[in-house]
C-alpha cells in the first residue's frame, strides 16, 4: 500500500528541477497556443475576413484540404507559440548539446513566422486584388484585358515575396531592382496613357465648379457650335443639328469658351 | 389528368425559343441541353446564360415583363416575327409558375424596350426616374397625391424649349437621380410646380420649367390633363422621355416620340 507513493516520490527525487520547470513551460507553451488559435481564429472571423477573402485561389485552394485560410492563420500562431515554447523548454532543461543551434533557430524563428506571415497575406491579397479587377473588367469584353488581372495579382505577390526574402536575410538587391524597374514602366506608361485625361479632369473640375456654361447654353468651343448637352469630369457635349461633338474638356480650356447669346 | 398534361405539351409544342424570366440557375440548368433556344430575361445575368435579356425593371405586370423581354430578344434578333415563343415566367411570388406561349407579331412591339434601351438617357437613369415616380405615386407628398412630370434626356434642347417658372434648386449643384438623398429631394421639390429636366447621365439639370413645345399632332389618350400633354409634346419635339406622375389617377406613364409607350400602376410595386 506504501509501495506505490514511495515509488513517486523517488521518481519526482530523481527526476531534475529543471526538468519540471521545464515540462510546466512545454504545457503552459501548448496551451497558450491553443488559446490564441482560438481567439486569433475568432477574431479574424469577426473581423469578416471570410467573407472578404471569399473566393480567392489560395482560400479556394485551402477549402479542397478541408481547411482556411483563417484556419491556416490561426493553426500559424499556435504553432510557432509551440515551437517557442519547445525552445525555451529545451533551455530550461539545459539540454548540452546543439545549443548554438537551438540560439539560432530560436533567433530565426520569428522571421520565419513573419515571412510565411507576410507570404500568405501577400498571396491572398493578390488573389483578392485579381478577382476585383476581374470583376471590374467583366463588363468590358475584351481579351486583351485577360492579362490585367494576373498581372495584378503576381504584382502583389512579388512583392510580399520580397518582404518574407527581406525578412528571412536572402539577398534581394537584385530582385529590388527588377521591381523598381518594373515600377517606374508602370508609372511612365500610366503617365503617358492618361496624360490627357488628367489635364481634362483637372479642366472638368473648373467648368463643374465654375460652371461657365451649363447644359442648354449655347456656346462654341474647339471650334465647335452648338448647345450643351452634358458637362463631366472629362467631356462635354455639344450638340447641333443631330451632330453631337465630345469635346475633351482640356481642349475647352486651352482654346476658351464662346457663350453665344442673342 | 390527361388533357391536363396533352394542353401543356400543346403549348410548348415546336416553339421556336423558351424565354426564362429570373430563373435560378438550377432550373437554367435543366434547360441547358435541350435543343430549343434559351432566352435568360432578368435583371442580372448571375447565372452566366449565353443569351440574355436585361430587365430594368422588375415588371410585375406580366404582359409588360414578358413584351420587354420578347422585344429586347427581337432587337438581338434572336426571334424574329412570325416566332412562337413559350414564357416560364413567375406570376405570383416566388419561382416560375407559369407557361405562356406567345406569338411575335407587331402587337407585341409596344416599345417598350426602346423606352429603356434605345432612348436617349442611359437605361439606368431611366429607371431611376421610374422607382422616384413610382415610390411618389405611393406615398404621395405627406399623404396626398401629387402629380409629377420628369424629363429625361436630350437636357440641352428640352431646355431651350422650356422657361423658368422661379429659381431653379438645382442651379450650380451637381446631383444625380438614383443617390437616396436625391430621391428625397426630388420628393420635397415634387410640390413645385413645373418639370424636373434631368440629362442623358442623370444629372438634374433644373425644376420649376415650364414646357413650351409645339403640341400639333400629339396623339395621347383623351381624358389626360395638361401635364401629360406637356409631358408627351416636348418628347416630339425633343429626344427626350417624359416619365409622367398623374395627380388624379396615380398612374405613372412614360412618354417616348410623343406616344404613350407605358403605363404603370405604383401600387401594383
């Protein structure tokens, strides 16, 4: 009847302090994960992120092995709460061996959580940025726009990609370049294409707001005659004898307005 | 139960095309392999149908939905006269209930989705002015009936045929018919006398006009006050609609090329 407690209370002699400390911080560490999966899922969920996300690729992708992306999230922080906890676990027990690995990894972990952090985010925002601009262009048929939205899309990954490289100290540089390459033809082409259209929009903006004519005026303008139809951001109409004349508004601006009254 | 049955197949037998009205893409999908043509009419195409309709408006007048529809595959001459065609359509609320054969003829060609799709203004903004008319024909204007008369489209020409009666609201704002704030304004403003003249995009272009169009040859329906016959002149003279709101009888009537092209009922919506 004695046998037995006695037998446990060897065991606990015999087994070191730091062992327990120890194997406490190893259970603390697994449910400390579990209570922030949890809350990190409910959160996420409350912050609607489901439904953002909805049909994206990668969530899509998630779905077919019977999980999330949510889940995914939350599955992430548990276990890197776990691998830390493991970590320091080890420390305690003062394992010998393989310490200066243990330091490293220990150190390289939270960069390896916060770059398949920033990946996964990337990815879904990229797929999320595809199907917006997807939908955007459905209107439009035209197949030479299929190229926009991918385009999009591995924009945005490439450079959530940079960031977990960045993150992880992969040298970058060149990839940075390639990037700022790609960036400045992006912004000079756009430049290039919309030039007019600024020019008109910031024109358009004067004649809403000043509006020197308004719709049924008649007035000449960029050598036109006739009466005004409609006033936007970009155009104006005018119309006369069944002949109706979209006049950029930069070029209303440029060449002065007639108003004609009689 | 026989005849039942032998009357139903007589009346889809050798149609030329099946017109679905909103259908759900299940009961598209139970069509999609058959031989006959599928004509998809509904508001949006959210199931992908290869020919499709767009409605406007959700008709609840069953002949005008089903003329909008008919019209609409005519004009992307997927029928053409002389079709007959077989309706599933959903008379009474919830799924489709009902099937009706029709033959295209002219009688059909009432014009009503040129008033949507061909007319000056974007079909959008037509719609608009329609829902405004109709919610002002139920409520009225703090509860009594009020009569109102909207003239969309060709805004520039409509307003060199027409005077100011008093200062326009709308003068240097730039507001459109569709915003809810809009709606409500247009509700307030609706006691002014005049017109409200509203462009091709849906600004509101000016209230309180006075409509001088030349009304020789105007042919609307005898018994019609003097708003609709301003309302229908100026749409001869101009390439505007007029969406008219009648003060005694509470019906909402669209004018197109000085013809009476709809008639609704608000408080069948």
């Amino acid at each position: 009847m004695s046998a037995a407690p006695t037998a446990l209370t060897e065991f606990v002699a015999t087994v070191p302090d730091r062992i327990w400390l120890a194997l406490l911080v190893l259970a603390f560490g697994l449910v400390a994960a579990f209570v922030v999966g949890v809350i990190n899922r409910r959160l996420l969920t409350r912050a609607g992120v489901p439904e953002v996300i909805e049909g994206t690729a990668f969530e899509r992708t998630a779905r077919e092995f019977d999980t999330s992306t949510v889940h995914i999230l939350a599955k992430l922080s548990s276990y890197f709460i776990i691998a830390v906890a493991i970590i320091v676990a080890l420390t305690v027990a003062d394992i010998q061996y393989l310490e200066q690995f243990w330091a490293e990894v220990a150190a390289f972990l939270p960069q390896l959580f916060v770059a398949v952090l920033v990946l996964i985010v990337g990815v879904v925002i990229g797929d999320k940025a595809e199907l917006l601009v997807a939908e955007r262009l459905r209107g439009v048929k035209l197949p030479e726009l299929g190229v926009l939205p991918p385009l999009v899309k591995y924009s945005v990954v490439y450079v959530a990609a940079l960031i977990a490289l960045g993150q992880i100290g992969v040298q970058t540089l060149a990839l940075v370049v390639l990037l700022a390459a790609y960036a400045f033809a992006v912004v000079l082409f756009a430049a290039l294409a919309t030039k007019d259209l600024v020019a008109s929009a910031a024109a358009g903006v004067f004649l809403l707001l000043q509006q020197p004519y308004v719709i049924g005026d008649e007035v000449r303008v960029a050598g036109e005659r006739g009466v005004v139809q409609e006033v936007d951001l970009f155009v104006t109409r005018i119309e006369s004898d069944g002949e109706e004349h979209v006049v950029p508004n930069h070029s209303v601006f440029r060449d002065g307005i007639v108003l004609i009254r009689d | 139960m026989a005849s039942l049955t032998d009357h139903l197949s007589d009346l889809v037998e050798d149609a030329d095309a099946v017109l679905l009205f909103s259908p759900t893409s299940s009961f598209y999908g139970r069509f999609e392999d058959g031989d006959t043509d599928i004509i998809v009419v509904a508001p949006d195409n959210d199931i992908d149908a290869e020919t499709f309709v767009e409605l406007p408006l959700p008709f609840d007048n069953v002949k005008d939905r089903i003329r909008f529809g008919i019209e609409g595959a005519i004009d992307a001459d997927l029928v053409s006269e002389g079709d007959e065609v077989a309706c599933i359509a959903s008379v009474f609320d919830g799924g489709s209930d009902a099937v009706i054969r029709v033959t295209v003829d002219e009688t059909i060609h009432t014009g009503i989705y040129d008033l949507f799709v061909n007319s000056r203004a974007e079909p959008s903004v037509i719609r608009d002015v329609f829902e405004v008319a109709i919610e002002l024909g139920q409520k009225g204007q703090k509860g009594k009936p009020v009569g109102a008369l909207f003239v969309v489209g060709d805004a520039g020409k409509v307003m060199n045929k027409s005077r100011s009666l008093s200062y326009n609201p709308f003068e240097k704002s730039h507001v459109h018919v569709g915003d809810p704030i809009v709606n409500v304004m247009l509700k307030e403003f609706s006691r002014l006398d005049g017109a409200f003249i509203i462009s091709d995009s849906g600004k509101i272009v000016s209230a309180y006009r006075y409509l001088e169009p030349g009304a020789e040859g105007v042919d609307i329906p005898k018994g019609l006050g003097a708003r609709h016959m301003a309302g229908g002149a100026i749409t001869q003279d101009t390439n505007a609609t007029a969406i008219v709101l009648s003060e005694s009888d509470g019906l909402v009537r669209a004018f197109k090329a000085g013809k009476l092209v709809l008639e609704i009922d608000p408080e069948e919506y």
